[in-house]
C-alpha cells in the first residue's frame, strides 16, 4: 500500500526557504506544495508563493508548516501570526542548518538534529529571554544596563532557578533565544548547573552565555563539559580589556571547541568591534509617553526573567536596586511583568502584554537614546543611568 505524502508549506520564501525546498521536493513521501511568506507578492518561485491571508483560505490542504527564517525575531513574529489564524502545529528549520550550509558550502539533509516541532494549541513560544545568574561582575560598567555595579553581590541559587525553569516550560512550548548572563555569569560557582537545567527545559533554544571574556582562562574543565555537551553558544562583549585578549580567546576556544560569536548591536561599536559607548534612556520622573518610549525602546526586544515573572526588559524587575542604592521612588505595577504563577492569563496572552508598552515605559524618554563614553570604576552616579535635564535629544 502506498503511503500518502505529506503536504509542506514552507514558511520563508528567501534563500533558506528555497534550500529546504531544493533537499526536499523530490523526497519520497513528503509534497512541498507551497511557500508562504509576508511578502509573497514580491517572490517568484517555481510553486505558489501564499501570503498568511491567502493560507487561511487553503489551510484543509496542508498537513505542516516548515518554518524556515534565519531570524530570531522574524520567527516570534510569524509563530505568533499563524497561532492567531488558528494554526496548531509547526515544524521550525534550525537557523543553524543554514548557518553551517553557508559556512561549509555543502548539501545537508533535512534531518532530525536540524528540525523539531512544535505544539502551540496550548503553549506559547517567546523569542528572547535573559536571565542573571547572578548581580556582581568583574568588569563593573557604568551605566550597564543591569544594573551590576550597585548589587550587593546576589548569587541567584541553583533550585531557584530550577522553579522558575519549571514554571517557564509550563506556559511556553521554547524561547527561540535564551541568554544566560550577569554581572558576569562566570563568577558563578555552579554556573554548570544553570546551563543543564537551561538546556533541559528548553531542548531546542539558542542557549547562549553573555560573558566579558575576562574570566575565560581560569574556567574550570566541569563547566566547559557542560557548555561543550548541552550546545551552548558564547556571546562575547568586545569591552577595550577584553580586545586586548582576542587572540588568545579565540585560540583557547578553538582548542576546546566552543561554538562562540562577538557581540554586536545598538552602534556602540567602532570598526574593530569594540564597545566604545553605552546607551541610556531611563529618567528619574515618569512622565514621558509609554507608547512612544516603547516605540524607539532599543531593549524591547530583551524580555528578561527574575523571580518567577517576566517584564519587557530588565529595567521593571532591576529598579529595586536603584531604589535601594540611591534611595529613589521606582513605582513597578503588575502591568509590568506576566507572573509565570498566574494561571489566570493565558500563554499567548503573556506574549502579547510582554510585545507592548507599559506603565513603566513611562519613565524612558520619547526619542532616540542618549550615548557616553564607555569606562568603568570609580563613583557609581545615579546620572549615569538616567538622562538629565537637557541631555535629550
């Protein structure tokens, strides 16, 4: 008896789009029958191109969806469109297929180790989550954005994590982007433990380690295993000390066989790679347009974990510690953060509030963020975390 084929449609019409097609469309017992993409009426492919609109019409004749987009931030977008036209189940392509097929210029199949599904009738799916392991670092930025300069040395315990894990897989089917960081998360003794329990609860995120480099030569062997066995990823932040070693990180790396990158975004960096400035953009008073602030937010995107909650960036969660150093009035409503213990809202539900302005957004100004020099030690100031008068743009 011959089996019936199962009809794809491919997610991401682009070049990756049009790999898993070319590996696929002559398999034996699966009939690529479309690509879908937000863009279908640009693309021309060799089989129809559907926008999400024209997929509501014909959904009865497809059995998976193939997610196939090299960005993070694209898929949480298009997960969250075909939940809403009522899809339930998707197949996501790894970006790391195609990260290896442009490196090594070579054919790979479309395998399990590269590929796995998701059900998100019930569960939900975030892009990005960050999580401290712990407040202190060695490096002591001013102005960094978590706040780690005026911590009193917090170590966050290795079964508080595992609760908060716990509770995060319950609501969410995966976070397509997981960062595990500080202060620096190197300083942790158990840091090991971090990185098994995050890859255990999600099997197939991006676990990446936000780390300054600094420490990299005194990691004990039982923490490289763990990073070597449970895939994570280092994300290296090019501070000015961190240059000066490069080379022999990069070495040291490539000797143990750690997949790692060098940070990059928010134009603090020059052309060699290295942070040059931060960023700011908190004031002290809460008078500013949260919808407006959300909308040039550069940190919108960074939805950070603390204490069995989630908030849209790390600011709602952190305030505390400018309340307690600096003796300040930070106000943190439950509008500003999803409670992973709350059964009362639903998972898709946290997305959306966590993909929206805030009350606390209020306290970010209404414009493109303010930039300083990068340097470290010294007084930590309260100004040099929030904008003062006449510093807006």
């Amino acid at each position: 008896m011959t089996l019936k084929k199962k009809r794809i449609g491919i997610f991401g019409a682009g070049n990756f789009g049009q790999y898993v097609y070319d590996v696929m469309k002559h398999h034996s017992n699966k009939e690529i029958i479309c690509f879908l993409d937000n863009n279908a009426g640009n693309i021309l492919r060799e089989i129809p191109v559907w926008s999400v609109s024209e997929l509501k019409v014909h959904m009865l004749e497809i059995d998976q969806i193939w997610l196939a987009v090299k960005n993070f931030y694209q898929m949480g977008d298009i997960v969250l469109q075909l939940h809403d036209i009522g899809v339930k189940e998707i197949w996501i392509i790894k970006p790391d297929l195609w990260n290896k097929r442009m490196l090594e210029q070579s054919i790979f199949e479309i395998e399990n180790r590269y590929m796995y599904y998701l059900d998100i009738s019930k569960k939900a799916v975030i892009t990005k989550l960050e999580f401290d392991v712990c407040n202190v670092c060695n490096l002591n930025c001013r102005g960094c954005g978590h706040f780690a300069p005026i911590f009193k040395g917090e170590y966050v315990r290795v079964e508080d994590f595992q609760k908060q894990m716990d509770l995060l897989s319950r609501r969410f089917a995966n976070v397509f982007r997981f960062r595990l960081m500080g202060g620096e998360p190197f300083l942790h003794k158990e840091f090991d433990k971090f990185i098994k329990i995050a890859r255990e609860k999600l099997p197939y995120t991006h676990l990446e380690i936000v780390t300054n480099g600094l420490l990299l030569k005194n990691v004990p062997d039982y923490i490289w295993q763990a990073i070597i066995e449970n895939e994570a990823v280092l994300n290296i932040s090019l501070y000015p000390p961190t240059f000066r070693i490069k080379d022999e990180i990069v070495a040291m790396l490539g000797e143990k066989g750690i997949e790692y990158s060098f940070g990059s975004g928010l134009e603090q960096y020059n052309e060699d790679g290295i942070i040059e400035e931060f960023h700011k953009c908190f004031t002290e008073n809460k008078t500013h347009n949260p919808i407006i602030a959300f909308r040039h937010c550069m940190f919108k995107s960074c939805h950070y974990l603390r204490d069995g909650k989630i908030s849209k960036c790390s600011y709602p969660l952190l305030s505390y510690s400018i309340n307690d150093y600096y003796q300040k009035k930070y106000i943190v409503e439950e509008a500003d953060y999803v409670d992973l213990e709350d059964t009362k809202i639903l998972p898709w539900d946290m997305v959306r509030r966590l993909r929206a302005a805030t009350p606390f957004c209020a306290y970010c100004i209404e414009d493109a963020p303010v930039r300083f020099s990068w340097q470290t030690g010294g007084d930590y100031r309260f100004e040099d975390y929030i904008i003062e008068e006449g510093e807006e743009k």
